[in-house]
C-alpha cells in the first residue's frame, strides 16, 4: 500500500510543479505586458491633423538622455501641465493650465526654480498665441526669491506690467 501512495503523492508533486510553473509563466507575461502598456501606451502622439496630443516627454537626444519636458498637449497646445527641467534633473519651469483654459483669457499658474531646487519665482500669467506671437505675460501677483529661498520681491503685474509693489526687500534686509 505504500508505494502507491507515494506513486500517488509524486504524481501530485509533478502536477503541482507543472502548474507552477504554468502560473508563474502567465504571471511573467502578464507583468510584462502590463509594464509596457503602462509606460509606452498614448505618450508622445498625433492627432488625425498631425498635431501634439495627449502626454509627451522629451528627452534630450544627446548621450544623456535627460528628461527635458514633461506635460499635455491638446491640438498642438500645452495644456493642463506642464514641467521643463534643468541638465541636472531637477525642475526648471512649470505651468499649470486651468480645466477650461483659453488662451490669452484665462490665468494659468506659474513656477520657476533655480538648479538648485529653490523656488525662484512664482505667479499668475496669461498665455497669448496668435498667427505673428507667442506671447507669454505676468499678470497677478509674483512672488519673487533669492538663491536662499527668501522673499525678495512680491508684486502685482496686470498684462506684463507692475502696478503695484506690495514688498521689496531692502538692501539691508538681505545682509
């Protein structure tokens, strides 16, 4: 009676080993497959009209390949966010589109950072593109910084031009 028994108990540790390696085959590809469908799928396309659309990230075509640009698109342009960076990586620029953004009507949030990671300035903008320009003007209040982070100046600008100087540091401030 024994030996059938392990007859019985090695055909079953055959099959479990053959289902094993079944499922663990299929958990393979699915990981696979799942990876490349999450990072390659719909970045960096065109419209039927051969303009941007959707996520794009550019990456420099030096030897590098640095991130350069990070952000949407919408009919060849940005929209929702968009993120620029430094050689060294880390963020350079971001502008954050409003849900209904029109262009040259609506605000849309701007950052800049030194390479350091340090905020250098920050703001409202309005964002004009036309058949002659791009244009692009403060428009709100700014807040602007020195290499340390600390507060230099903090104005109000309507169409590109300051109106209001709400704080300046002085000169003796910053010793």
């Amino acid at each position: 009676m024994e030996p059938r028994l392990s007859l019985i108990l090695m055909m079953t540790t055959k099959q479990m080993n053959f289902f094993a390696r079944v499922l663990l085959f299929f958990i393979v590809l699915f990981t696979f497959n799942s990876c490349s469908f999450l990072s390659h799928s719909g970045v960096n396309q065109y419209n039927d009209k051969g303009q941007k659309t959707g996520r794009w990230i550019i990456y420099s075509n030096d030897d590098t390949a640095r991130k350069v640009s990070d952000g949407y698109f919408k009919n060849d342009l940005e929209y929702r966010r968009f993120t620029y960076y430094h050689p060294n990586g880390r963020k350079q620029s971001r502008f954050v589109y409003g849900r209904n953004h029109v262009y040259g009507k609506s605000h849309l949030k701007v950052k800049f950072w030194y390479p350091d990671g340090k905020v250098m300035q920050k703001g409202k903008s309005l964002f004009f593109i036309d058949d002659k320009e791009v244009r692009y003007v403060y428009d709100g209040i700014w807040r602007f910084y020195d290499e340390m982070g600390k507060l230099t100046e903090k104005t109000r600008y309507r169409m590109g031009e300051p109106v209001e100087f709400i704080y300046q540091r002085s000169s003796e401030d910053s010793l």
